[in-house]
C-alpha cells in the first residue's frame, strides 16, 4: 500500500500539468486568432493614413508657393516660416488628422530650412543626402521614403522614419523647395497600438463582458528590423524579431504562438504596402 501512494500521486501531478499546458496552448492559439484579427483591421488604417498624407502634402505645398516668391529667401524670416507650416496643417484637412509628428521647408538644394516644432534639430541638415529618393521630389515628384535621421538610438533601441515630399514649385514649374513630413516607426506603432486598445476596449464596453483588458503590444517591421511601440518591453519585441516577420509574411499574413517570461501569447503579422515596400505590422497579445 505505501509504495503505491506516490506512484498515485505523482500519476496526479503529471495529469494537470498536461491539463494545464493544453488550456495554456488553447488560450495561446485564441490569442493568436484575436491577434490576426487585429492586424488585418490595421492594414486599412495604415492605408488610410499614408492617404491623408498623400492627399494633403501637395496642397500643403501649394500653400507655402509664397515663401519663394519673387524669389525672396524664406530663412530671412525663419519664425515666419514655422508660422506657415503650422498653418497649413491647420488649414489643410487631410494634414490636420495626419499622424506627421512633424512638417519642414526645405530649400532646392535639399537643405532644411525650418520645421514647425519648437525645437529643431532638423535644420540646416541636408535631407535629400539622408534620403536620397527625396531627389526625386527637386524633380518635381511627389515621393515616399524610408530611412533613418542621424542621432543616438532612443531607449528602446534604433529607430527608423517615413518620409513624404513633395516640390513647392516657382510660376515657371521647377521646384523652389520642397515640404516633407513624416514619422517614425514607433511612434507609428504607438498611434496603431492605441487604435486596437480602443477598439478592444469598445466591444467589451458594448458586450458587458468581465473579461479583463488583454495584454496587446504592436510593432512595425521591414528588413531591417521590428520596431515596437513605446513601453513595450525590449523582451517582447526581441520574441517578434525571432519569429523572422518579413519571412514568415513573404506569401500572406501570418500567426502563431510564443512564450514570453513564462506568459503565453500570440502573434500575428500582415504586410503594409501602402507603407513602404517588404513592410509591415505585427501585433502580440495575450488573454488575462
């Protein structure tokens, strides 16, 4: 009788832990669904953002004509010219909601003149030397881009911008200057990360249900990279980075399941398009 109690026991112990590894898995492969879900509801709103920026950028533009008329020199007048550019983002409905975290005047040579923030690290800068694709817009183009500002990285690791330019043009049609705008990609990805908070938020308002707010984190990747929202824990985009996001979305979206620091959660990840070419979002989460 005595050498069969743990035998017993032990046969106990192994059975919920099976149990419990399932309902684990279970909820992890749930997560996954919830988490494809959310990222196929992004691919609309980055297509929609790109668009406002695509939209508004060259009447923007066509606003801030006057600057170099005459042939005058806008950097005469710098507070003059941030005063402009916030008053076509004012102005300009499109640019009014753009998700831009900032707007610049730059001169035909592709140096920066003067952005619309208080401070401006931008200026004087050559711009179309960081992003050589912005040639394109002192050749009269309307032109996205992609690449990376000098600085230190921030606390979360390196960063990365998207870019739009456009040409202010001269009566005769060449190119004045140009306006660009843009973001980076983590603030990109806190601005979708907050879009799937609220709609997470909203359905279990509108069903009453008890359930707790899952655990949600949102990334944007290219080849080089994921770059996740503010606060994500680096562990967290690190588990993203593994699952080789660019690869894994090469025929179609994508999704699966990762444990992190003990936690079970699911991934998803669909291409962007609109964004940038070989880009796209990914979005983590896991059920409380």
């Amino acid at each position: 009788m005595r050498a069969q109690l743990p035998i017993v026991a032990v046969t106990g112990i192994l059975f919920f832990t099976g149990a419990t590894a399932a309902g684990c898995k279970d909820q992890s492969q749930a997560s996954a669904q919830n988490a494809q879900d959310h990222a196929a509801a992004l691919l609309p709103l980055v297509d929609k953002d790109v668009a406002e920026v695509s939209r508004g950028l060259p009447e923007g533009a066509k606003r801030l004509a006057p600057l170099f008329a005459k042939g005058e020199d806008p950097r005469q007048n710098l507070p003059n010219v941030r005063k402009e550019l916030q008053r076509i983002r004012r102005d300009v409905p499109d640019l009014l909601v753009a998700k831009s975290t900032f707007f610049a005047l730059v001169d035909d040579k592709g140096v920066a003149i003067r952005n619309d923030l208080e401070q401006d690290a931008m200026a004087g800068q050559n711009v179309v030397q960081i992003f050589p694709a912005l040639s394109g817009a002192l050749k009269g183009n309307y032109v996205v881009t992609t690449g990376a500002f000098p600085g230190p990285a921030g606390p979360l690791g390196p960063d990365k911008d998207w870019i739009a330019g456009t040409p202010i043009k001269r009566e005769d049609g060449t190119a004045a200057g140009l306006l660009i705008t843009g973001w980076t990609y983590r603030a990109f990805a806190r601005h979708l990360s907050e879009s799937v908070e609220r709609e997470v938020k909203a359905k279990l308002l509108d069903s009453k249900e008890t359930t707790k707010m899952p655990i949600i984190y949102v990334a944007v990747f290219d080849a080089s990279g994921v770059y996740s929202a503010p606060k994500t824990p680096q562990v967290n985009e690190k588990a993203l980075a593994d699952q080789n996001l660019l690869e894994a979305t090469k025929n179609g979206p994508a999704k699966g399941t990762v444990t992190i620091t003990d936690r079970g959660f699911g991934w998803a990840a669909i291409r962007t398009p609109s964004l940038a070419p070989d880009t796209g979002v990914a979005v983590l989460r896991s059920e409380i």
